[in-house]
C-alpha cells in the first residue's frame, strides 16, 4: 500500500534572466554569459498530487506564469501502481495530456525519467533495493522514453547518472546514505542546468519551471537542510555563472608562480608534498609571520557592545555601535540587520571610517549597505580617530611603544569584531566574511589571512604583494608594516634620503612577501578585485593559493576581476556581492 511521506508533489517556477556579453567556458566547453543572472524563486506546494491532477491544475497554478521551457519531473505518486496494466496506461494517459496542454502553448518541454533515488523504498512498503521497485521504475522510465519519442522532445535519464555514479569506486551512492532527496536534487538541478547550457538557453530572458517531486524549502527547513532543494542546487548554479570566468587563470599565465620563495618549502628545506604536510607547513608560515609582526593580544571573545542609537530603514535596521575592539581601545561601528533576520550570513567591511560603507561617502564605496540589502548583517567598523589625526592605523599598547605591527592589529581588531558578530543570533558564525578597499583592502587581507574564522574574504585593489615602483602599494608607512616610534619619516617611496624602517625592511631582506599570506586562506574562497595596483598579472602570486587549494581537492577558490582604476565601480563591485552571495548563502 502507498505511503505518503514529507515528498509530497509541488511546484516551485524559477525565473532567471541573463545577456550575453564576454563568454566564459563551463560544462563541456558550453559558453554563457558572463553578466550577472537575475533569479527569482517561487515555490507553490499541491500535497499529494497525482498526475491527473497536476494536468487539472496546469492553467490556474502553473502556465499563468508563461513559462519558455519546463522541466517534468513528476509521477512519484502514480508509479507505486504500475504493477496494475490500467495503471500504465493510467500513467501514460495522464503523462500525455500534460505534455499535449504544453505544446498547445508552444512551451519547451524536458522530461525526466527515475532513477531509485528518486523514490524512497519504504514509499513502497517493500525490503530495500527489490525487484518490485526496480520493475515499476523501470515501466516508468520505458513510458516517459515512449512519450518523450512519440512527441519529438527531450528527455534526461536519470537513472543511468545514478549507475554510472553507483559503479564508480568511492561513489557517494554507495552508502546508503545517499538514498536521500538532495543526492537526486543535486543531479537533476545539474542536469537541468547543463540542458540550458548545451542548448544556449541562458543568452536571452528566460522563464523556467519546474515540475518536481522534490522537497520545497519550507519543508526541509526544520532539518536545516535547505541545501537538499533543487532550489538551493539550481541557484548555487546560477549564482556560480555570474563569477566563474573570474575564477579562471588566463593560459598566459597558468602555472606561472614567478621567482617568489616557495611556500611549499619547510624552513629546513624539505617539500610539502602532501595534504598533512601542508597543514604543517601552514602553520609555519602563520607562526613566522606573527614572529615579525608581533604576537596579538588575547581576543576578546565575548566583547559587550552598546547600541548609540537605532533607525528603521526600508529594508533593515541600522544601528550605531560601540564595542572593544582592542584591549582598553573602545569604537564605534554601525551594524546594519535584515528585518526579521536569523542565522545569515554577514560581512564586516573596513575602511578609514565607518560611515562611508553605510552610504554616507564617496561614491560605489557603500558596501555594508549593498550588502544588507541582498539579504546579508553587515559590521562597517573604521580608524576614524586615527585617520583624522593621520596616524591612519591602531596600536598596542601605544603609538610610541607599539609591539604589534599597526597592520596586523587592524587584523586583530577585525577578528574581534568577527567576535562580535558570531555571538548574534541574527549571524550564522560559520558564514562570516570580510572585505575592504585600498587602505581598507590591505586590511581585509591581512584579516582574512591571519584568523582563519572568516569564511570568504575580498580584496579590492590593495597592492597583493610588495611593490616599491608603486607609491600605494606602500607598506613600508609606519601604520602598516613600516612601524617606528615617533617622529615619522617623511611620507612617500622609500629612498635613501628616506629610507623605510622596521619589520617591512627585515621582510624584504629575508625574501618573504604577501603570497604566503594568501595561501594560508585555503580552501577559504578569496576573491582579488583588482585596480590599478592589481593588474591581470598579479595571477602570478596567486598561483601559489590555487596550489595551496588544490591540497585540499578545489580549484575554484581564488578569483581576480581586473578594472583599470584604482576606484570601485558598480561592475567590479557587483563580482564582490556575487562572490559572497555564491560562497555565504545558503
């Protein structure tokens, strides 16, 4: 006897828009767009719907919406039948008149047949993996062939994915585990996708819907599995087409890792050639790293923060913070919160003050505001007593007897921040991230490199690595790298009427650079938003990241977007929100 179980029938319609514009290579050398995919997701549930009634509901809840093409995974609750030969035809009957009602409406229709995963095995109320099962799929899929034939249009087998997968040594479907809905969400979202790709479906406005048998988010979201939805799978996607091509080293310089020391080399000059190896390696450099710059005071893990003053914005709330942020150092911040907000993800951003990150400053620069209105908690926090009276930086314990580098306590001051946000319930603490530009850039990095809770990290146009022909990549200042008790040297390029001092010059000396904090950040995603300190060439040092996440099993973990000013705009900043879009939501 039939069981109905948390897989009830429903119906979700999945709009995406994207142009045509530079292309990109993904599956199977398919081109698409590399302008940004617009996605509004719909999700309508019909509890227990059958096929015949499914065909009854099309008009009212589904062809309304003018879909281009649709995608049929249906009939769960017609197969447990079929071991009846009225209920074949039953099925293909019914199967028939929704196709026929699509064509009617000149509608792009693609059909998916079953694998077992598609059909829980106690639905049928028989021992797992019998022979039953297996017959009433198999006339399943022989009818959704037949009609798929008889009507000239396409069909995707998924029940071959599943035996190719099934006999691959390691497969993940060889654990009994993986008889689940997100394994057949996953496959069919990838499917579905691949077909819009292969038939240059994602060059033009399109909608799209899905017919599915699949468990909508509101369903699955008590298990706090929302990443088993085809929903979640065909997004990430979506979401992935929009940043892939940053993702990709230009041949020209694949490979290329330069004269720069080897990070992969053990201070006693033994190779890492392996994952464990690395992770010992890593925390040399880590370790070395924070020898030069000074060791960080303990963090401040639980840090109280006062709210100044609250405003209610259209889409958040806005407030005015002040928090420790360096021990006996107070701040202030603004912590911009989603209404209704639980368990998001969030971003701190960092420049010289906090205001412009909010909105109140120089132009594409607002990118806690950008962010909190694409569903983030955004931290702006800010050097403002420091950059007005141009000490630009923090120091520890003071400006004349710091032993912390100035840079590297920025970084410590974020990780607390980090704190902060991770102790809110409006904040998912695994999904917190980091960004800042120029001044602000060079401190993102050296947070995101140095405390390994940040989940995602982007740079724009900080000077990835030392450069003295380059005035701003200028990490020689005393507020970065550069420290000395006062007076200052004059401001500028080193020269030898103005020498640089302090840890900068014993870095240089000792041939270390910026690359080996850069590969302390895998498998972390990263993305470089490069401007004019960052040109296409800097691929060259990151290099060694993409060596450093291929340990790990990735390759899609450090990106570059290449713009020919310094300053942000509204299409470089665009990649910084889809990056964290792609890589902290879920």
């Amino acid at each position: 006897m039939m069981r109905f179980n948390y897989l009830d029938f429903i119906l979700f319609h999945i709009f995406f828009l994207a142009t045509l514009s530079v292309q990109a290579k993904y599956f199977n050398d398919s081109t698409l767009s590399k302008d940004a995919v617009e996605l509004d997701m719909h999700t309508k549930e019909i509890n227990g719907l059958k096929l015949l009634h499914l065909w009854q509901s099309l008009d009212q809840d589904s062809l309304a919406i003018n879909p281009d093409v649709v995608f049929i995974m249906a009939g769960k609750n017609d197969i447990y039948q079929l071991h009846n030969p009225q209920a074949e035809h039953t099925f293909s009957s019914n199967y028939q008149k929704i196709i026929s009602s699509l064509k009617q409406k000149g509608i792009e229709t693609v059909l998916f047949n079953f694998s077992p995963l598609t059909i829980k095995n106690n639905d049928f109320n028989i021992p797992d993996h019998s022979a039953s099962q297996h017959n009433q799929i198999n006339k399943a899929n022989k009818i959704i062939q037949s009609l798929a034939k008889t009507n000239e249009i396409k069909w995707i087998d998924m029940n071959s994915v599943y035996a190719n997968f099934n006999n691959t040594a390691g497969s993940e479907f060889n654990s009994d585990q993986a008889l689940n809905p997100g394994i057949t969400n996953r496959i069919a979202a990838n499917k579905a996708y691949e077909y819009l790709v292969k038939n240059k479906k994602l060059d033009k406005k399109l909608k799209v819907l899905f017919l599915t048998d699949a468990p909508t988010k509101s369903e699955i979201s008590t298990w706090n599995e929302q990443e088993k939805s085809i929903q979640f799978h065909f997004s990430k996607l979506l979401n992935w087409q929009k940043i892939a091509p940053y993702f990709k080293v230009p041949d020209k310089y694949k490979g290329d890792r330069g004269s720069f020391r080897d990070p992969f080399t053990f201070d006693d000059q033994s190779k890492v050639t392996s994952l464990e190896d690395w992770k010992k390696r890593r925390n040399e450099i880590l370790t070395s790293w924070h020898a030069y710059m000074g060791e960080w005071p303990k963090f401040i893990e639980n840090p109280n923060y006062e709210v100044l003053y609250s405003i209610n914005k259209a889409d958040y709330i806005q407030k005015k913070i002040r928090f420790e942020w360096v021990p006996g150092q107070m701040t202030h911040g603004y912590l911009l919160v989603p209404y209704q907000a639980n368990n998001l993800p969030a971003v701190v951003t960092v420049y010289y003050e906090p205001e412009t990150a909010i909105g109140e400053g120089k132009e594409e620069r607002d990118f806690a505001l950008q962010l909190v209105k694409r569903g983030f908690v955004t931290l702006s926090i800010g050097t403002t007593e420091t950059t007005e009276n141009k000490t630009y930086s923090l120091y520890h314990p003071h400006i004349d007897s710091a032993t912390v580098e100035p840079l590297s306590l920025l970084a410590y001051a974020s990780a607390n921040a980090w704190h902060l946000l991770a102790g809110l319930p409006e904040v998912n603490q695994e999904k917190i991230g980091i960004m800042g530009h120029s001044y602000g850039g060079k401190w993102a990095m050296f947070a995101s490199c140095l405390f390994e809770n940040f989940a995602a990290a982007a740079w724009s146009d900080p000077g990835v690595v030392f450069d003295q022909e380059r005035p701003n990549i200028n990490y020689w200042e005393p507020w970065y790298l550069g420290y000395h008790p006062r007076p200052r040297r004059e401001r500028g390029v080193p020269t030898a009427n103005n020498p640089a001092k302090g840890t900068y010059l014993q870095l240089l000396k000792d041939n270390r650079d910026l690359h080996e904090l850069h590969v302390l950040m895998a498998p972390r995603p990263f993305l470089v938003s490069g401007g004019e300190e960052d040109g296409e060439h800097r691929w060259i040092p990151l290099n060694h990241s993409i060596k450093a996440n291929q340990l790990y099993g990735y390759n899609d973990r450090v990106g570059m977007s290449n713009r020919p000013e310094h300053s942000p705009n509204p299409e470089s900043n665009a990649i910084i929100y889809n990056f964290f879009e792609y890589f902290l939501k879920e």
